[in-house]
C-alpha cells in the first residue's frame, strides 16, 4: 500500500465491523497472504479451507465473514470478504498506478483529423494515424500504436508498445497489453503450379466489443473477409493467438499459449486453459472447458463439455487412457506371458 491508514477507519472504508475496536488505532501500511502477513499487514480470508491458517496468522488484521475464536489477530467482519479485497486491492493499483495526465504529449505524433474525446491521453513516442477516434479518458500509452480509422471506446488502456493495426475497433473499457498486436492480417495464403504461395488479402476486420482485457504478446487476426469478434467481457492471457474469422463468445476465457486457427467459434462461457488448441473451423460449445494441452483437433467440443488429451477426449476418458499407459510396461510383459503360456498350452494338444 502506497499510504498508511488506521485499522478502524480502513473497517470502515471496507463496510464492516472490527471485532477488537481497541486495535482500531494499529496501523495497517500492506496486504499480503495469510501465511506471509506480518505485523501492519492486512490478510484476507474468503474460503473456509483456510480457516486453521488465518487462525495462525501473524497478519495486523484478517478480513473474513464470520469471527475467528482463537485467532492471534483481530478480525473486520464483512459479507463479502473476496469483494473487500478487490475493492481495497483496487485502490492499492489505483495508487501505483495513476493514469496519465490527459492530452498529447509532445513527443507523441498524432495525425491530422484524429477525434480525442474529452481527458483522453496520448503518451510519449505513441503513433495515432489519420481517421484514428479515440473515446474519452482513454489512455494510449509511450510507444504505443494506433493505426488509420482505429476506433478505440471510453476508458481504454493501450499499454506501450501494443499495436492495433488500420480499421480496428474496440468498444469501451478495453485493454490491450503490450506487445499485443490486434489486425494482423490472417495467415491466408495460395499455392500456385510452381509450389510458390501468394497471400490473399485480408479485408475483414477486428471488432472487440467492451471489457475485453488482450494480454502481452497476443496476437488477433483481422478477417479475410467478415471481422474476427471478441465478444463483450473475454478476457485473454499472454502469448494466445486468436486467427483470421475466430468468433469467441461472451465472458470466454483463454489462458497463456491458447491458440486456435481460422474461423473457430467459441462459446460464451466457455475455457481454453493453458496450452489449449482448436483446429480451423472447429467449434468449442456454451461453457465448454479445454484442459492443458488439450487439443481439438477433428471434433467439435459439445456445449458444456470439460475435455482433455490431444486429440481431444472428454476428461474422464482422458485420465483413464493416462493411467493405462503408466501401466503399458507392465502390461506388456504380462501379455509376453500370456502368450508363452497360451503357446504352451497349444503345444499340448
């Protein structure tokens, strides 16, 4: 925490009630984890699982639902301890991290017939080509790139270095992380008699509807011809890449190195874990989950599906083929005697 606050006025400001208002003056300066809190440190606790270890806990305080008998440390009691910690944990960012001041820096070069909506703010080294509109209290932050005819929505963030390529659109309260690249054109290319591969080019575009959240190093490809969506509310990890005409559905969400090819649909809802791929044209269903390194290759996932293996196998299948093959060793020697007992036993007769 970037400031100091006392343990009765930080009860107050989470909305609940501390059980030793006598600790009222103690003063809390951080937040850390139940295990590693020390004294002026704030700890949370929103799962029972972890009741034995708040009770142990050498945390200044314990945010939590209901009181704690034995607990070392005090407790702020609160209906919603997980609600508490993103309000407090927010203000915590919001400190570290305060926006840029609006307007255009003057290193920053922005084009002729660009709109800037009102306390918008362009940082230092960042590009934003002619056509480009970008909504109120957006920030483009140093070095970043906004292409012709961008439209970027209200309060957006554009981290430095992040490129979004000529025509993308983004609605409001977006983020793109940097190193992202959105509206790179697809991977579509033809073979000619002499083996020689020509691209085809790709008109379509990328629309990325509100709160979105693109991490670092991802990629999302315009169309070939209709736009490549990310619907309202999905949020990507770092290095996914989202290929030429992919529809992915609301509130989807794709872990670190999630990848799909060309017009692959997924459904609102629905998880691409960590390592996760969809071949082209396939399509994940409603609430569907991909495990690690699970891979649907030739198959569409049905709707509320949990999947795992490549080639993809609902999940339970998937476990059992991998206990089997932990056992191929022994299974093998076993069916070496088997048939040595079987070939003596023929001899017999």
């Amino acid at each position: 925490m970037e400031q100091k606050i006392p343990l009765g006025a930080l009860a107050e400001l989470l909305g609940g009630r501390l059980t030793d208002p006598a600790k009222a003056g103690e003063i809390i300066s951080g937040v850390s984890s139940l295990d590693a809190a020390g004294p002026g440190q704030l700890a949370f606790l929103w799962k029972e699982d972890y009741a034995e270890a708040a009770k142990r806990s050498e945390a200044a305080a314990i945010v939590c639902r209901e009181p704690l008998p034995g607990a070392r440390a005090p407790q702020v009691l609160v209906d919603d301890p997980q609600a508490a910690m993103l309000t407090l944990l927010g203000q915590v960012h919001a400190l570290r991290h305060p926006p840029q001041a609006p307007g255009v820096h003057p290193d920053a070069s922005v084009a002729e017939g660009v709109h800037l909506g009102e306390d918008c703010s362009v940082g230092a080294g960042a590009v934003v080509e002619r056509g480009a509109r970008i909504g109120a209290r957006s920030q483009i932050k140093g070095l970043a790139y906004v292409g012709r005819g961008v439209v970027v929505g209200e309060d957006c963030t554009i981290h430095p270095g992040a490129v979004l390529l000529d025509h993308v659109r983004l609605g409001d309260r977006v983020v793109i992380w940097s190193g992202a690249i959105v509206g790179r054109d697809g991977f579509g290319f033809v073979q000619d008699a002499e083996n020689r591969h020509t691209r085809i080019p790709q008109v379509g575009g990328v629309v990325i509807e509100d709160d979105v959240e693109v991490g670092p190093l991802t990629t999302v490809d315009r169309g070939a011809l209709e736009d490549t969506v990310l619907r309202r509310g999905v949020k990507i990890d770092a290095h996914c890449h989202v290929a030429h005409n992919c529809e992915i559905g609301e509130n989807a969400l794709l872990v670190g190195y999630a990848r799909m090819g060309g017009s692959v649909r997924i459904g609102k809802n629905a998880y691409l874990l960590q390592d996760a791929g969809v071949s082209s044209g396939r399509s994940v269903g409603e609430g569907a989950i991909l495990g690690t390194c699970c891979h649907a290759l030739h198959k569409d996932v049905p709707a509320g599906a949990t999947m795992g293996g490549c080639p993809a196998r609902p999940a339970m299948q998937h476990r059992r083929i991998e206990v089997s093959l932990a056992r191929l060793p022994e299974m093998r020697k076993q069916l070496h005697r088997l048939e040595k007992e079987l070939a003596a036993l023929r001899a017999r007769d």
